[in-house]
C-alpha cells in the first residue's frame, strides 16, 4: 500500500468523511478542503510537513502507518 491507499483507508476506520477531516485540520490552522484530502487520496499531491503531523494526530496513527 501506499499514503493515499493508507490515508483512505484510516480515514474511513476514524468514520470521517474528506470534508470531515479537512474541517478538522482547519481547527488547527491549516487551510484545507476536502478537494484537497480526495488529491492525496488519489495520489495526485501529497501533504506538507504540518499536514501530514496533523493528519497522524487525527487519525491517530504513526508515521509508518501512513506512508508505508
């Protein structure tokens, strides 16, 4: 598998929808929408440093478990 596969996947383990967890990483401060959340998940960009920190924390998940 790889991150859009792994970030599907433990997004809908966490039952949030994309618009979902982009409001929840906007509670952060990071502005993002869930076009954005379908790009990553359809390995079509990937998250910037802050993102993908925010993105473990939420889906409460490890590093490996994302980008393995």
């Amino acid at each position: 598998m790889n991150f859009s596969q792994n970030l599907k996947e433990l997004r809908i383990k966490k039952n949030l929808t994309q618009e979902q967890l982009a409001s929840l990483i906007c509670s952060y401060g990071i502005r993002i929408t869930k076009f954005t959340i379908r790009d990553y998940e359809q390995n079509k960009t990937r998250p910037k440093f802050e993102t993908l920190e925010l993105l473990k924390r939420i889906l409460d998940c490890t590093y490996d478990d994302l980008l393995k």
